[in-house]
C-alpha cells in the first residue's frame, strides 16, 4: 500500500457533540475487516460492528505477543471514497491496554501517491476529540476525498503494559466532507492566551488567571489546576475557578503550589466533564 498518513500523536480536545450520521459512513461488514494479529475473543469484526462494548484487540496470550506495528485492514469491494475516520477507545472500566496513541494510515488506491493534509487541522499533530454519541472518539480529517480499495491503520505506539499491544472498539471511515474540512465549522473548547509558551504565572494577588474559548458555554464550567496525572473527580483539583462570561478563570490563590509542570483543565458546569486541557509550567 501507498503511506498516506504519517505517523501522528493525540493531542487536542474538542467536544462538540454531533449525531454520527452527519458523517456519511461507509458501511462496513465482518468480511471486508482483517488484521495481523487478535486475541481469540477480540476479533477485528469487534471493531465495525458498531458496539462500543466490544473490542479487536491484538494477540496478548503466551509468552512473546506481536509488537507494533499491527495492521488493521479494511477492504472494500468497490472503489470507495473518504474523509477521514474516527476512532473510538475501549470502554471497559478504564483499561487503557491497547489505547492507540500512535499510527500511520497506509491506503491502496491503484495510484495515490503522498497524501496532503490540511495545515490547520493538523499543524503540530493536532487530531480533533469529538463526542458522537455520547462516546468521545478521536478524529483523524483529511483534506481531500481520497478513493480507497484498501484502507490499513498500522500502530506505531499504545497505552498500558508493556506498550505492545493495539485495541479498537470502534472505527469509523466518513464519506463525505460536509463540515469536517473546515477547522472554522469545529466548536472548539480551548485554552487561549496563554503566555509564554505554556507558561501561566500567578498575578499580583497570587492568582492563577487562565482564559478559554467554549462551544456551549455554562454560567458553571470552571477551570482546575491539577498534577500532569490526576483525573478530575478522584483527587480534589489543586486550585480552581469558574470560567466568566468573557472566558477568563481567575484560580484560587495558593501561595503553596510549587514550580513545576501542572495541567489545567477546563471542566462544563459544575461537573468533572472534561472539555480541554492544556499543560502549563508554573513558574
Ligand atoms: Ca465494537
């Protein structure tokens, strides 16, 4: 297969819920899905059968399991054409074995040569996070319509273990362009303006002052100051305030909070629904 898509991390959060027939989905069948390894009861169909309780996973039994890159084949009877896809996670009870964090897309199309993606959906990797469904899938948008006889995701890294493994719960494949193209037409939930290169300084209060831009805004979506691996809702936020109508978030005052590397996280009204997030250097 021509490489199309190279190799690229998650790395950005939108949360612009949508209902995922907007998309055009090629449908897909068990028979055109095949991959370079599975577990006996995770099998590739796992992956299109539009379940998000049931997985493809990678063969992880014995002694020696295949490392990355495992290859996810679809294949199509005809000549189709797509847009992009979107990848969905396994939902069980927070596994993150197999989390594809890395990938490359390869594509059989008798002709395509490199693939060109659009600068401002992917400057520095960003891959959009969407909620379709009530399910948060990562979304990988091209920039032209592509026509694919075949179409291969080959892992290049993952989350959990030993970091061998690849899982999917779901995947999707678009059919058309209709508001996926244009980066204006996402309602995004970001952090904005903040300087220094990531840095946030506390003001001369000693306040932590961030500002965001927000799809839905709420009179309660507030932002949290946390450690690089807390999760919002087991740990108590280390400092924290609501958003205002103008986006800003003035954080608690906590003289005590050490220099270092923090997150912020932006969080919709009142509750531990996260909507963005961004690495900060406290300084
Ligand atoms: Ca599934």
């Amino acid at each position: 297969m021509d490489p199309f898509y190279n190799e690229y991390t998650y790395v950005s959060i939108s949360n612009d819920d949508c209902a995922i027939t907007e998309y055009g989905l090629a449908e897909l069948n068990e028979n055109q899905v095949a991959a370079s390894t599975n577990y006996s009861t995770d099998p590739p169909k796992s992956a299109i059968d539009r379940n998000p309780n049931t997985i493809w996973h990678s063969d992880w039994a014995g002694a020696d399991p295949p490392n990355h890159p495992h290859l996810f084949t679809i294949t199509f009877d005809t000549t189709q054409t797509i847009t992009g896809f979107a990848y969905l996670t396994r939902q069980d009870d927070g596994w993150p074995n197999g989390n594809i964090t890395g990938f490359s897309i390869n594509i059989d199309d008798g002709a395509h040569g490199e693939g060109n993606f659009n600068d401002k959906l992917y400057d520095n990797g960003i891959i959009y996070e969407k909620t379709l469904n009530g399910y948060k899938y990562k979304f990988v948008v091209f920039n032209e319509q592509i026509n694919v006889n075949s179409f291969q995701l080959e892992t290049n890294s993952s989350l959990g273990g030993s970091g061998i493994w690849a899982s999917i719960a779901d995947l999707r494949l678009f059919t058309n362009t209709d508001g996926l193209q244009d980066p204006s037409n996402v309602l995004e939930n970001k952090f904005v303006n903040l300087p220094n290169e990531k840095k946030t300084d506390r003001d001369s209060s000693n306040y932590i002052i961030a500002k965001v831009e927000r799809a839905n805004p709420t009179a309660n979506d507030w932002v949290g100051l946390y450690n690089t691996s807390d999760v919002p809702g087991n740990v108590d936020s280390i400092a924290w305030g609501y958003v205002s109508s103008d986006g800003t978030a003035t954080l608690d005052s906590n003289p005590n909070i050490s220099g270092g590397e923090y997150v912020l996280i932006l969080l919709q009204d009142n509750s531990y629904t996260e909507l963005a997030r961004i690495p900060v250097t406290i300084v």
